[in-house]
C-alpha cells in the first residue's frame, strides 16, 4: 500500500506560513484529514488544519520543541468527533533532513495515544519540513509500525507534486539527476528540469484504446508519463 497526502493550494500555504515565515525555532501545527482509498494509495485530504499557539508550546529551539499535553490531547478529541487522521506537522529551521530520533520517539507515543483515542481510524501521519517544499513524511498504523509517504500533492490553480524522501535511503523519482531523463532533453529544454521527475511518478488512466485513446497513450509516453492503465474491452 502507498500513502499520499493531498493539499488545497490555500491550507498548503497557510501551513508554510506559520512554519517559517520569521521563524527562528521549531514550529508545529496539527491537521486532521479524510481517508480514503485511490486504487493502490491511500490519500489523507487536509480538511482542517490547526497551527500550535504559544500558549501550547512548553518550549522551542532551533532543534527541538516541547508540547503541552493538553495540546494534542484536544486535537486527538477533534479528530475522534470528525472520524478523521490526525497528522502532526512541525520544521526543522536549521534544514535537518528528515525525522530525527527524538521525533521518533515522541511521535510513537503520540500515535499510540491516537489509535487508541481516534478508533474509527486506522492510520495517522506526520510530516516534517526541512525547507519550505522539502517535506518528510510517514504514517504511523496501529501497533506503532510506520510506512513513508510517498507524495504530498497541492491542489490549485496549478497542481504541485512534491516527493517526501523515504526513510531507507532508496532515491525517489524527483531526486534521480536530470541525466537519468537525458532523451526528454529538448522538453527540459523548454519547461524546465522539473517537469519530468514530476511525469515520470505520474501513474494516468486512459479509458478506451481505439483511435483517440491510442494516440493519447502514445503521446503520454513520448512526454515521459511513468505509468500507463489502459482500459478497454
């Protein structure tokens, strides 16, 4: 199963925001998200989200931050009441990639607490930002096991899809270096070198394979899409 978290272009903004806009210390906030299954993925869609006020920070550094109990407690009562994931969110200002050990062991508290609490869902997440859009994300499933999420998409007036780095250390389709896509060149050329890890992780479905759905599919490949279902009787 692959694990996915959808953005409108709005709450995407207001979360980076209150992480970093004149931000010299840890910053935190809490969103809770409908669930539900895409084919392979499963998709948390931000509904609400809830930015830690000072008052429910016991204290912040550069590195670390300490919460008020009280604070999740309350967001743990919101999610059960809405039936929806709880993701925790918070930065690391001094560009720290990926979660480290003392969230590890925070957050496994934290979403041991969840499952308990929020009993009509079974997965909840966390994300941390090293940057604005260098996101780190996982789910946490019932039993403490965790799972990477795959990709953080923002929903707008332009789509934005952002790759959270896994865990294992394996590379992810946006961090391969533009050689790997050196035959989509005179494209780069004229987009810009984002664009193809962003077609090369998108899976599209064409419905019909005649005459028109056939040449969609050849188009698609030729501008480097990564994955095909075609459907036709």
């Amino acid at each position: 199963m692959r694990y996915g978290i959808t953005f409108l272009e709005g709450q995407y903004k207001e979360l980076q925001e209150h992480l970093f806009e004149g931000a010299t210390t840890e910053r935190a906030a809490y969103m809770l998200c409908g669930v539900v299954a895409a084919g392979e993925e499963t998709r948390l869609l931000v509904r609400e989200i809830h930015p830690l006020g000072a008052d429910e920070v016991e204290s912040a550094t550069p590195s670390s931050m300490s919460i008020l109990s009280w604070s999740y407690v309350r967001q743990l009562k919101r999610a059960d009441e809405r039936s929806a994931a709880l993701v925790f969110v918070h930065s690391h200002p001094e560009g720290h990639a990926g979660f480290s050990r003392a969230d590890d062991e925070n957050e496994r508290a934290l979403f041991a607490t969840a499952h308990i609490r929020v009993a009509s869902v079974k997965v909840h997440a966390s994300l941390v930002f090293a940057g604005p859009d260098k996101p780190f994300g996982r789910v946490w499933l019932d039993g403490g096991a965790t799972c990477a999420v795959e990709t953080i998409r923002v929903v707008g007036e332009r789509f934005s899809f952002l790759r959270a780095s896994q865990d294992d250390g394996e590379t992810s389709v946006a961090d391969r270096p533009l050689e790997d896509f050196a035959v989509f060149d005179r494209q780069a050329r004229a987009f810009g070198g984002g664009l193809q890890p962003t077609l090369s992780a998108l899976k599209v479905g064409i419905v019909g394979a005649g005459g028109t759905g056939s040449s969609v599919a050849e188009q698609l490949i030729r501008l480097g899409v990564g994955h095909l279902v075609v459907i036709d009787e």
